[in-house]
C-alpha cells in the first residue's frame, strides 16, 4: 500500500480520534470523568464513527493511488 499525504492525514485523523474514543472508554469506567460525563460521552459518541470513516478513506485513497 502505497502512503500519500492525503491517505496520512486521514490515518493521523483515525489514529488519534481512536485514541480519544479508548480515552474517554476509561474516563467513563474510573467513574469521575474530568471534563463531566456529558461532555466525555459527546467526545466518546463523535470519535467512534470519525474513527471508522476517515480510517475508510485513508485505506480508499491508498487502494486509488496503487493502480
């Protein structure tokens, strides 16, 4: 698989919006999020599917840029 700049991006994106979902995952489980629960759960609920769409277009631009 070859990396552009453009497919990095998008894996940098992933990589550290997944990294904010498992945060947030132990933040919730120790009981006294820093941020609130509220705001934590917002974080938790938005990082899951940016991780899963921009992890899909890296793979997607990755895959065009072989051909």
């Amino acid at each position: 698989m070859l990396l552009t700049p453009k497919s990095g991006l998008f894996l940098l994106i992933s990589c550290v919006a997944a990294i904010a979902a498992v945060g947030s995952v132990f933040e919730l489980s120790y009981g006294d999020p820093r941020y609130g629960v509220f705001i934590t759960s917002i974080i938790l609920s938005a990082s899951i599917p940016l991780t899963g769409a921009t992890l899909w277009v890296a793979v997607k631009d990755a895959r065009a840029n072989l051909k």
